[in-house]
C-alpha cells in the first residue's frame, strides 16, 4: 500500500511538470466536483445506514437497498451535468479544450463506481480490508500511468485525457471488487465463514415473495442520512463551490490551490480516513445505536471508551507534529513537489495554513466517526438542522475571507467549520459518557511535556527556516531539513516517555496487524 502511494505521488509530480494552471484548475477542482458531488449524493447515506449494527441481517434486502444508488446517480449525474455544462462558465477553448466531453466522462464515471457499491458495501462489513486496499492502489495507480503515458504522448488532448483516465480508473476499481467476489462466493474460505451470500446472483436485484423489498428501518435511516449527507458535502467540498459557482478565483488560482490542498491533505487522506471508516465500523457494532451508555453492555462501553480515548490521543498527537514542522517545511516541500510554480506567490502560506487545518481534521474525523455510529434516527434528524445552519454560515464566510485574504481565507473557513463540527461531537460524546464512569475526552489532553517539546521544536525549525531556507543552496536546504530531522527525533522519544498507554495501543492494534500480515 505504502508503495503503491509513493509511486502516485511521483507520478503526479511528474505530470505536474507537463501541465498549465487553467488545466489542473478545471480538472481538479470543476470536473472533480461534479464527480464526487455525484457520488456522494447518491452512496453516502446507503454507507452509513447499511454498516450500521450487526452483519447478521437479510443481506437480501440490504442488497435491494443499495441498487438503489445506481438510478439515483444517473438522476444526479444527468442533473448536475446540465448545470456544468449550462448555467457555468465554460473555460476558453483554447487554453482548456473538450471542457464539454470531461462534464460527460466525469458525470459517467460517477455511474460506473455506483455499480460496485454492494460489492464494497459487503466488503466493508466483513472487514475484508486487503481487498479494499489492493482495489483502490490499484486503480489509483493505473489512472496515473495511463494520464503520464497521455500527457508525454498526446498533450494537444486536453481534457480528453483526464476523461479517459477517469472512466479507467472507476473501470478498474469495479472489476477489481467483481473479480474477488466470483472467486470468493463459493469457495471452501467462504463457506468456512459462514458467507451470508453464496453466489453471484444474490448481489442483483431480488424480488422475494410476501416481503417488502427493503428493510424500511434502513431505508428511513438511509433518509436520515441523507438529508444529512447533502449538507456534509457542501461542507465537505465547500471552497470548491464558492470557487465553482461564485467565480471568486480564476481557473489558474484555482489549479494551485487545488495543488497545494492534495498535498497537504495527503495525511489525512491516507491516515485519518481510513482510521475514521474502519473504527465507525467498529464503534456501530460495539454499541447499539440509539441507547444510552447505561443499557449498553458495560464491557463493550469500557472497551469503548478505552479505544476512543487512544484514538483521539493518536491523532491530536499526529496532527500537532503536522501543524508544529509543517509550518516551517512548507517552502521547501512546495518548491522540491513543483518548483517555483508552487513554492513562490502564496503557495507556502496556504501550505502553512492547511498543517493548521490537519489539526482540526484529526479531531473531527475521530468525535464525528464516534457520533455518527451512536446516533439514534432522531438525533441525526436534530443534527441535520444543526449542519443547515454551519453551511449556509460557512459559505457566507469562505466568500467574505476569500476577498479579504484570497484562497488562504478557504482554509480559514474550514478551520472554523470543523471547529464547531468538533464542539457538537465533543459534546454528545460528553453527555454520552457522563452517566459513566468513562472520560474518552481526556484523550484530547497531551502530556504537558510533551506541547513543550513542541513549542521548542517549532521555535527552531522556525528560526532555521529564515537563516537556511529556501534560496541558499542545496547544503543550507540540508542542514535546514537536519534540524527538523533533530526536532523530530526529540519529539518521538518524548512520546514514547510520556505516552506509554498509547503506545502500547499502537504496537497492539496497527503494528501486529502488520507484522502478522507479513508473516
């Protein structure tokens, strides 16, 4: 997995190379949109409804429910796709050609992935993490070869390029989840655990005689969930639609912001993320969704309350050491990713800015993650008033920050979007456990000898940044990444003295997964 990230990340710094501002802009963040918009609208909510509680359900209803996302992606790839190509401005044809066959390819690839969803979904309830893991690398990295071999090859192409990239990747993933499950379902592992579908035909469409089609207690949390999930991705992908639709930054603007958010979200991404779906996972079938803490089995709410604490430890730890070095770091990582188009103007700020906002991202993945799997229908049907109003505030924000301070003010907005987002979580989780003896949240406090190390090491990497970095020289760049290297080490030993408990959860829960992996 690890390698099959690092040969991506090379691959699009060598296409970035090859490519003008305008192109990366209307790709990354225009076609992008639409894409993920589409998708998110249509599979969101069936996610979190249908891995809610426990695998021992009618997985023929389930699967019933999430066929569901196919004809409700057309719905809203055909919709949005006519806004794209109608009521938005088109970029100039001759900077940025085929604009109206990305919307098409974009808005099509969105319906092909949809065709993969019971096969993820089932995937993700029996933790076939492997699986999951192979799928997307695999698809990820053949998107980046194909669009490396297109852009040397054929650069007149424009956007046909990424459009056909695209379609291949979403192509590649689908069958990767199809191959597994022909020879998966069946088989002698299958049948040894108790495989609730036994073969291909099951994960259609099935109509069963004297029963409803789907559970309608998952289809009405779906709902739920659904309403929900259409202001989480104005949320989500809010700067990307005050840049869409309000025009408040030009295509060239927009393609290095876009630049500078992949690469500082590349941790959150590859860490927070998949942290924050595979403990929901674990959270929604340890606890029963919709009852208090004293009706829980008290073991499963100690176990609980053990693994949040850690969880939030884990990640406030990694997000301070993101925000503490890479304040400091951001010239030099901009300028050695993408040379002075990168590194000069306001690049580094909005790098500097984004380690800030790892911060908040940390928190939120783990309290969100947490809440979303204990919240009852009517909770989150309260919470969905709640998300109305951070919206329409964080737009209005983004907009008023964005003419006062240009693209830095999107990531100040998120910074404060997320801040609230956390401060609702962290009181439900507070009144979730009060009842109790348990304190998950003191998690969130690192040891106080450990935030001096911290002010120490970013006063220094500060301090050696202005003498060192970034237009001395290679050996001044050198001896500027040796002492971050010092202040990193420093910090390190300082957890592993003062964070005994939680080291102990990471070698338990991540370290040994690994190592019986490789044996």
């Amino acid at each position: 997995q690890v390698l099959f990230r690092a040969v991506t990340f090379g691959l699009n710094a060598f296409t970035l190379r090859y490519l003008s501002r305008e192109l990366i802009g209307v790709v990354n963040v225009r076609l992008t949109l639409l894409y993920s918009t589409v998708v998110f609208l249509a599979r969101e909510a069936f996610r979190r409804a249908c891995l809610s509680g426990s695998t021992k359900r009618n997985w023929t209803k389930t699967i019933n429910l999430l066929w569901l996302t196919f004809p409700l992606g057309v719905f809203w790839s055909i919709f949005l796709g006519l806004v794209w190509l109608h009521l938005l401005e088109v970029p100039d044809p001759s900077v940025v050609p085929h604009y109206q066959a990305g919307v098409v390819a974009f808005g099509l690839s969105a319906i092909i992935e949809l065709l993969g969803e019971p096969f993820w979904v089932l995937a993700q309830a029996h933790l076939f993490v492997r699986l999951k893991v192979i799928a997307e690398s695999l698809s990820v990295v053949s998107k980046c070869i194909l669009t490396v071999i297109l852009v040397v090859l054929y650069p007149q192409w424009g956007l046909y390029i990424f459009s056909l990239a695209q379609l291949f990747y979403v192509s590649v993933l689908v069958m990767c989840y199809v191959i597994y499950f022909v020879m998966f379902l069946g088989s002698p592992e299958a049948t040894k655990k108790s495989f609730p579908v036994a073969r291909m035909k099951a994960l259609l469409p099935n109509l069963m005689e004297d029963e409803t089609f789907v559970n309608w207690k998952e289809a009405w949390l779906t709902w739920s969930f659904f309403k929900q999930s259409f202001l989480k991705q104005i949320l989500t992908e809010g700067e990307r639609y005050v840049m869409t639709f309000l025009n408040v930054l030009n295509f060239g603007d927009q393609g290095v912001y876009d630049i500078v958010n992949n690469l500082g979200s590349l941790v959150a991404r590859f860490i927070f993320l998949p942290i924050e779906e595979s403990f929901y996972v674990f959270f929604a079938k340890v606890l029963e969704r919709g009852k208090n803490v004293k009706d829980q089995k008290q073991d499963d709410v100690a176990m609980a309350a053990n693994v949040l604490e850690l969880l939030l430890k884990l990640v406030l730890l990694i997000g301070l050491t993101i925000t503490v070095f890479g304040y400091a770091y951001s010239q030099l990582a901009l300028d050695i990713y993408g040379g002075s188009m990168l590194s000069a103007g306001t690049g580094p700020d909005l790098l500097r800015c984004y380690s800030l906002y790892v911060l908040f991202l940390a928190i939120n993945g783990v309290t969100e993650c947490f809440t979303f799997a204990l919240m009852c229908k009517e909770e989150v049907d309260r919470y969905n008033f709640v998300m109305l109003a951070l919206s329409f505030t964080f737009l209005c924000i983004s907009y008023f920050l964005t003419h006062w301070h240009g693209s830095i003010g999107f990531i100040l907005a998120n910074c404060f979007n997320m801040g609230i987002r956390i401060a609702h979580s962290i009181h439900y989780i507070y009144d979730y456990f009060k009842e109790s003896t348990y304190r998950p949240l003191t998690g969130l406090l690192p040891s106080p000898f450990l935030v001096l190390v911290y002010i120490i090491s970013g006063v220094i990497t500060g301090f050696s940044e202005v003498v060192f970095c970034c237009d001395k020289g290679w050996v001044a760049r050198l001896i500027h990444i040796s002492m971050g290297a010092l202040c990193f080490a420093a910090t390190i030993v300082t957890m592993f003295c003062t964070e005994t408990k939680l080291i102990h959860f990471v070698r338990s829960q991540f370290l040994s997964r690994y190592m019986k992996k490789g044996t």
